[in-house]
C-alpha cells in the first residue's frame, strides 16, 4: 500500500525511499505515513516531506534495565528537499490512540501511506473498532493552536490547517471515517469558497494571507468549530473506547511482542 508516494514528485518519492531505506535499518516500522500538506490536499512545490512512522521495539530492550528511546525525530535537508520524520513505539502510539489522539490515529488509518506491514494490517480493523469521542478533544485542541497562529503572521497554510482539522475531526466523530484531505470535505460541510485558498496555497508554502482575508474569514472558522462541537454532540461513536476493544489491543500487543523475543 503506498497511496502517498502518488502526492510527491519524482524528486521527492527518490528521497523519500532514501530516508525510509536509511531509518527502516534502524528500527521495525510498522507503518510510514506521509503527513503535513500532502495528505492535507495542499501540497506546495516547496512542502517539507513529513514523515510519521509506528515502530516496533526489541521485546528484549522492553525487559532491561535501560528503556530503549519511544521517540526518534529527523529534520533536515536531503538533496535540497526538507525531511521531518518522526517515529513513535508502537506501545506508546496505541496508548494515544485510546486517548484520541489523532496524530497517532491518522498514521494507522490515514489514506497517505508510503510504507505498511502485516502488523499494520492487522492494526487497522482493532483501531478502528475503538474510535470513541474523545478525538474531539484533539482535533478541537490543534485547530485552536492553528487559530491564535493567524494573530501573528497569517499565512493560507494556518488558516487552511484550522479548516483541515475541524473538517477532518467532525467527520470522523459523525461517521467514522478519517479522512484528511480537506478538499474531500469542503462541499459537504459548506466550504466550498475555500477552494480559492486551495489553490493559492498550491502555489508557495509561505503564501501570505492578509489581515482583510483573515478578517473574511472569521465567520467560516467560527462556523467550523460550530460544526466540530455538534459533531461530538450527535456523534455515534462511544465516550471512550469500549473495555473490549482496550483489552483486544493490548492482548494484540502483548500477541505481537511475545512472538518477538
């Protein structure tokens, strides 16, 4: 499965392979994602390649007396294309997962994948089962980042990045179904005018927004959030995950480390 490699260049999917090449020696990914602007629907010429990663451990280095590191992070320029590459243990993802973080989620069950497993696979369907409310919180909380960002030097990308993340989350707590590329969600939540800001972004990382677009658009934002805050409100999905779908994860986990040893 590598939908993602369809949204880079062929400059950019070479040194992609590269970077995933160089950090699969080092660790067990169980998935790579590509997130950021790619997998937002609005990727620029200039668009870093933000990579997220799951990986798994060494069930021995669980079971010493030195933890192994949770967290590897990578930034910098490989032939002239910025690299932001992040990997989470696998444990430590699937502990956010159940609080709703939707970083965690949309590497498991994002459409821009660029490098999958077996134990992906057999990821996605445990996940899925034990979506809850609780990714309110999430994508709530970064829109809100996003906005106080627009005070500062407002750019189409920020404001962009709030209509990303409350389209995305209010359709996953009325559906679902996460979907991350906002120009899928558009139409369907009353946005469609954003199109223009779509398109100015496609243009340049940096494009500059000024403070009359801003001011324009401030009702829109108000409305999005709106419409975030009813989703959680009507949404079918439970409070939190159900004991069941908690206990099959771990047991999974528990599954997949004891076969490593």
């Amino acid at each position: 499965m590598l939908h993602g490699f369809t949204a880079l260049t062929s400059e950019q999917a070479s040194v992609a392979r590269l970077v995933l090449a160089e950090e699969a020696a080092q660790r067990d990914h169980v998935v790579v994602y590509l997130s950021g602007a790619h997998a937002y629907g609005f990727p620029s010429p200039d668009s870093d390649l933000d990579l997220k990663a799951i990986h798994l451990a060494r069930t021995e280095s669980l079971l010493g007396l030195r933890p192994p590191t949770l967290t590897y992070d990578r930034m910098g320029f490989v032939q002239g294309i910025e690299i932001d590459y992040t990997s989470n243990e696998l444990g430590l993802a699937l502990a956010g997962i159940l609080k709703g973080n939707g970083n965690f989620l949309e590497r498991v069950l994002g459409a821009c994948t660029v490098l999958t497993s077996p134990l992906h696979a057999e990821l996605l369907p445990l996940v899925q089962r034990s979506l809850s409310r609780r990714v309110h919180a999430h994508y709530r909380g970064f829109a809100t980042s996003q906005q106080r960002a627009l005070t500062g030097s407002p750019t189409v990308k920020k404001l962009l990045y709030v209509l990303r993340t409350t389209l995305t989350g209010t359709h996953l707590l009325r559906t679902g179904r996460l979907i991350t590329d906002v120009t899928e969600l558009l139409d369907e939540y009353g946005h469609a005018e954003a199109r223009e800001l779509v398109q100015a972004k496609l243009r340049g990382e940096r494009t500059a927004l000024t403070e009359s677009q801003r001011d324009r658009w401030q009702g829109s934002l108000a409305q999005a959030f709106a419409t975030l805050d009813a989703a959680e409100q009507a949404s079918p999905l439970p409070a939190e995950p159900a004991p069941a779908d908690i206990a099959a994860i771990e047991h999974w986990l528990l599954a997949t480390r004891r076969a490593r040893i």
